[in-house]
C-alpha cells in the first residue's frame, strides 16, 4: 500500500494534526440512525459471519486470509489501533436482529489529507441505487467529516461493478498499483481519485477548505 496514494500534496502539519483527531473522535457514519457503530472485538462473530460469504471477501483484499472469526477479531483490533493514530476506523451496521449488514473500512493517510474507503454491503440490501447513494453519501462524510483534500479508491482489474460506481459518481481513473494483501500475496488493482474541489462542483457546488 506504501504506492497509495498516486497523487501526494503534503498537507500542513496543523491540518494533518485536524484530520488525526477527527479520525480519533469520529462515532458515526452516514446512514439510518442507531444501526452503526464503530466495530470492537465483540462483534468478531457477526461479522465474520457477514464476510464469509465468498462473493463479499472474495474481492477485498484488504481482508485477513484465511478468513477465520480469530484473524476478524485481529482485525478489528488492529482497525481499533489505527484509529487510535488517526488513520483509520473500522464500522459495522447492524439489522433489527443484530446481523451485520454492512461494514465500512476507513484508511486514511492524514499526511497526504487523503483516504479510502472499502467495505461491502448484504445482497439484500443492494438494488434500486442504494450502493450508488451510499457511496456519495460516504464520500461527502469523508471530505467534510474527516477534512480530507483526496479520496482515492481500488478495485481489482476485472471488479466491473466497481469501476462502474467510481465512474459514475466521478471518479477519474489513474492508473494500476499492485495492491498487497495481508497474507503477502499481490492483485493488480486499479485506482481512481478525485480531490476535494471536484467532488464538491459536481455533486453539491464548491465547500471551502476545513
């Protein structure tokens, strides 16, 4: 990950201080209220439940592997550790009956005012434009809420749905890194970004800068 991201304007030090401590303090996501939440050790089980679907660990790669419910409860721990830096919470949504239904994987790079987002979303909850929403939704938070200048995003080369998504909400493709995973294994992986300014022209007219 040491490629991301492409596009690197060194921010102040009083504004990557900003970008810390709003990842620190951040509590909530976008989204109905009261089923998010940041996600602790205890929801190891659910979650690992939610991932264990092939098609939804399939293509993240930044997953452990193997997946199993010790490495997810590892994760969310190390998840827990970045945002105690400033770099990184880790979120988890939650249906009537306590059943992950979504997870939102923050990476942030406070040096460069830059981050990612990866995470997925149950099968039954997608359709009708919901992931598309959900996504400006969380970009928008991600600008305003985390103070960030750029967000950037991956996808695997043959991962259509998602190129489709950061194209149609703005994204401009930059190239290919290799993307690392945890086990140490490798995937080609596009990457698309788009800055503060662009985003906000398109989706809502210009917003200053935090």
């Amino acid at each position: 990950m040491s490629e991301l991201p492409l596009t690197r304007n060194r921010t102040s030090p009083e504004h990557e201080a900003a970008i810390r401590d709003a990842v620190r303090t951040v509590d909530c996501v976008p989204g109905p209220p009261s089923t998010a939440q940041l996600a602790h050790p205890s929801d190891a089980e659910a979650l690992y439940e939610f991932l264990s679907d092939p098609d939804i660990h399939g293509p993240i790669y930044t997953l452990p592997r193997p997946l199993t419910p010790k490495a997810v409860s590892a994760f969310i721990e190390q998840k827990l550790e970045e945002r105690k830096r400033g770099e990184g919470p880790l979120f988890v949504r939650f249906n009537d009956s306590r059943d992950v239904i979504a997870y939102s994987d923050f990476e942030i790079w406070p040096e460069w005012g830059a981050g990612d987002l990866g995470g997925a979303l149950r099968k039954d909850q997608q359709g009708q434009g919901a992931g598309l929403r959900g996504l400006v939704s969380s970009f928008t938070w991600m600008f305003e809420a985390l103070k960030l200048d750029l967000i950037f995003a991956t996808g695997a080369l043959d991962n259509v749905r998602t190129a489709h998504m950061m194209k149609s909400v703005g994204l401009v493709h930059q190239g290919e890194v290799t993307s690392q995973r945890p086990d140490g294994t490798t995937r080609q992986s596009n990457v698309w970004e788009i800055s503060r300014a662009a985003w906000f022209a398109r989706h809502s007219g210009p917003k200053p800068k935090p």
